[in-house]
C-alpha cells in the first residue's frame, strides 16, 4: 500500500510539474511575441496588484531588450500569476487597439445603414461622443459615423439623440473639413512620391515641408498623420536623404510610443520602415532586428516585409536564414491577391536558391512561375522577375536559352523603356549581349563597344555606380576577355 501512495504522489507530482512546464512555455511564447512599444505601453500604466506580476512583466522587458540572452521565466510563482498577467495584457491591448476602433466604427455604419442598430448600441455610441478625442486616430471615420446616424435619427423624427449628435458634428465641422482638405492633398503627393520611385519622372521634394509640418501637427488625427510620415519616408528614400530619414524615424518612433497610436499592424509598418532606413544606411544588424519585428504581423503586407528582411540577410550573407525565411513563407505566397507582392516575392526567391547553391532549383521555379502568370508578370514588375530567372540561366552558362527566352517576350525592346529610370539598369541588354557574343553572334569589337557606351549612359545617375560594379562583377566570368579593359573600372 505504502508503496502505490509513493507512485502516486509521483506521479501526481510528475503530472504537475509537466503541466506547469507546459504553460510556462506558452507563456513564455506569448510574452516573445509581444512587440517592444507593446510593452512599453504596459510599463507606462501597469497598475498591476502584486510583487510577482511586476517581476514578470519587468522580465519581459529586459528579454525584449535583450533577444539574444533572454532569462526564463520562475516556475516558483503561482500558475494563476502567470494566466492573470497575460490576460491582464490582452484585454490591456485590445482597449488600445485603433484598428478595433476601426472595426467598431464599420460595424456601427453597417447596421446603421441597414437599419440593424440596437438601443444599447445607439446609446454606447452617443456616450462616446463625450470620450473621443480629435487627434484620435480614425477620427475623420468616426466623424463620418456619427453623421450618418444623424441622417438615420431626423428620418425617423428620432429627437432624443439628434440634439447632442448635432452639437458634436458642429463642434468639430471646421476641423473634419480641414482633415478632408489635408487627405486630399496627401493624394496628390502620393501621385508625384510614387511616379517618381517607380519611374524618376516626376519631383517630390516640394512635398517635404507640407508631409512634415503635417506629421507634426498634434491637433490633427493619427490616421492623417500616420498617412503624412509615411509619405515623408518615401520622400527621403528617392533623394537617398539616409540622414534625414533617419532623423523623422526617431521622432516617429518617439510619437509611437503614446498609446494614440497603437495596433500591431502599424508597429508592424513601422519596423518593416525602420529595417529599410537601416539597410541603407549601412546598418545591417540593426535592420535585421526590425526586420525580424516586422514579419511577426502577418497581413497584406507580410509578403513585402518577407522580402524586405530576406534582402537584408542576402546583404548580411546569411543565406540559409533568408532560404528558411522565404521557404516559411511560400504559404503566405499562395494566398496573397498581390501580384505586385507575388512576383517580387519569387524574384528575390530565385536568387535565394541560387546563393544557396540551388541554382537547377531556381531554373524550375522560375520558369514554371513564368508559364503560369505570364500576364501577371508583365502587368506587375516584369524586369525584377526576368532579370532573376535570366540570372539563373547565365549562371549555368545557357546562353542559347537566355538569347531564346528575351527574344520571345521582346525584353530587349521593352527594357529600352526603362533606360535612364532611377530603379533600373540594362541588364537584360546586358545578358543578351553577353550571350550573343559567346554563341558567336556578335564579335568582341562590337559587344566591347556596346558595353562601354552602356556604362558611360550609366554612370550619368550617381546612385547606379555601385550596381553597374555588380552587373559587371556577374558577367565577368562568362567575358573575361572584354572586361580586363579599363574602360570597365567604375
């Protein structure tokens, strides 16, 4: 008898003791996952009753802080403590969320137009007319809410509400159409911003001033000033004013640590931009911590953030990270409606394979992918895709295939459209004329003049120098007799 009490109380012991290993580590993963502004906003209003429950949430921070030497957590504190905490946080985080905001504000508008709206829900949204704030985010949509209940309540001759609701609809009237007016100019700088980082046909400059006394502007909402910031970056980016883009991220970073400004899906924007502005300066731990912090918010943009990070670790020659990065995400791939996302996605993918010495692997993904969305590719960033898949090709020496694939599609003819834009080089061109000249198609004299020329139009754009020393590194083996010339040093 003594002997089953013993095995029972050991294994009573054992059963708790795995039950409690069990959810340290789901704790522990929840706490991993949270963001560093997540938990600065739970530092800066904790209220939290209790020594242990500090400890905990003070642990968290110091392993966010410190990734690469996180502590564990106590098994000695109560389960409960652990269970509490983290609902503590959810709950804490779901009342700061603007995007819950948001999806509250739609749902209104929906049964308000449908005429669905409960009496609870009408007067939930009367009460908060007294809680909200103009430089809430998602003011100008809540503003619009309450003017559509408005036009529901004077149809139905429903006076109960309709005094307060108009008196809150003119007291910010002014400001709703100043947020309007900024909106639409935001519009137009989004048009010059975006033709001149895809095409360098148009100047943003003249946006700056506007986008960043916008930013600044406190009694504007966060929606509008987020839209503002965002612009601003681009700005900077296609001036490769690195500094001052580093400069606004700071204060940016700054203004995201109010609360205002919360929901994991801008914090996830955010690092995605932050990794960027790092990757340009040079900075390349620095972008692969934020990259890493951006990909833990899967949404639309995901994919973007996924190659965003990829292109920092190639830089880092972490190749095998990036390849189990990019693998992860092949699933994210099949879903996404974005083919602008889907086709730069593969075209980093190919490189991916090849740097990992997967170069046959690439071949056949790249060209199943472009037999499959042809259309696609060249609605959407067909020079980033062909310019990897012919990468493929020149680096097992199928000349006859690069020479066959360009000419089917015309790529030489439709690269020439792209010459003298910021964002590209001839490199197609380049493959053609490299792969004429070694299937004897072309002598030296002629593939060596056409090159030079090539370089010397090139070297116009100050920011292509240290692309053309790329594009020339990679042809290199396959002509080494053409490039030996000096004409060739940039």
């Amino acid at each position: 008898m003594a002997c089953i009490v013993i095995y029972l109380s050991k294994y009573y012991l054992a059963q708790k003791t795995y039950s409690m290993r069990a959810q340290l580590e789901s704790f522990t993963n929840f706490a991993h996952a949270l963001y560093p502004h997540e938990i600065h906003y739970l530092l800066a209003d904790n209220h939290l009753q209790g020594e242990d429950s500090l400890r905990i949430l003070q642990l968290i921070h110091y392993n966010s802080q410190n990734p690469a030497n996180r502590l564990p957590f106590d098994p000695s504190i109560d389960k409960r403590k652990y269970s509490n905490l983290k609902k503590w946080i959810q709950q804490k985080l779901e009342r700061l969320d603007v995007d819950r905001f948001f999806a509250w504000i739609k749902d209104l508008e929906q049964k308000i137009m449908t005429d669905a709206i409960s009496a609870d829900e009408e007067k939930a949204l009367i009460q908060y007319l007294n809680k909200v704030n103009p430089n809430q985010y998602y003011f100008p949509q809540f503003y619009e809410l309450v003017q559509n209940f408005r036009d529901f309540l004077i149809i139905r001759i429903r006076m109960i509400y309709y005094t307060q609701v108009s008196n809150f609809l003119e007291k910010h009237q002014q400001l709703y159409k100043r947020i309007v007016a900024t909106n639409n100019k935001l519009n137009n700088a989004s048009f010059d911003i975006i033709q001149q980082y895809s095409s360098s046909t148009q100047e943003s400059e003249q946006w700056i001033k506007f986008l960043t006394k916008t930013f600044r502007n406190e009694h504007l909402d966060g929606y509008t000033r987020y839209r503002a910031v965002v612009r601003l970056l681009y700005v900077y980016y296609n001036y490769r004013r690195f500094d001052d883009m580093k400069a606004i991220t700071d204060e940016l970073d700054r203004v995201l640590k109010s609360p205002h400004f919360y929901s994991k899906r801008i914090l996830a924007n955010f690092y995605a931009n932050r990794a960027m502005m790092h990757q340009k300066r040079g900075e390349l731990e620095k972008a692969a911590e934020y990259g890493y912090l951006s990909v833990r918010q899967k949404n639309s943009d995901y994919l973007f953030y996924v190659n965003n990070l990829c292109g920092i670790l190639l830089k880092q020659q972490k190749y095998k990270d990036a390849l189990k990065l990019m693998q992860n995400a092949i699933i994210e791939l099949k879903k996404t409606n974005s083919f602008y996302n889907r086709v730069g996605f593969v075209s980093l993918y190919l490189r991916t394979l090849m740097l990992n010495g997967k170069v046959e692997q690439a071949e056949s993904y790249g060209e199943t992918f472009s037999h499959t969305y042809r259309k696609e590719i060249f609605e959407h960033r067909w020079h980033t895709f062909y310019t990897a898949y012919l990468q493929t090709l020149l680096a097992q020496h199928k000349y006859k295939k690069i020479l066959t694939t360009i000419r089917r599609s015309h790529l030489v003819d439709k690269e020439r459209e792209f010459l003298g834009k910021a964002r590209y080089l001839p490199t197609i061109q380049w493959y053609y004329w490299v792969s004429s000249y070694l299937e004897t198609e072309a002598n030296l004299p002629d593939t060596r003049e056409r090159l030079v020329q090539s370089i010397t139009e090139m070297k116009r754009n100050k920011h292509k120098e240290k692309k053309i020393r790329e594009l020339i590194g990679e042809v290199k083996p396959h002509i080494p007799d053409i490039i030996a010339n000096k004409e060739f040093s940039v």
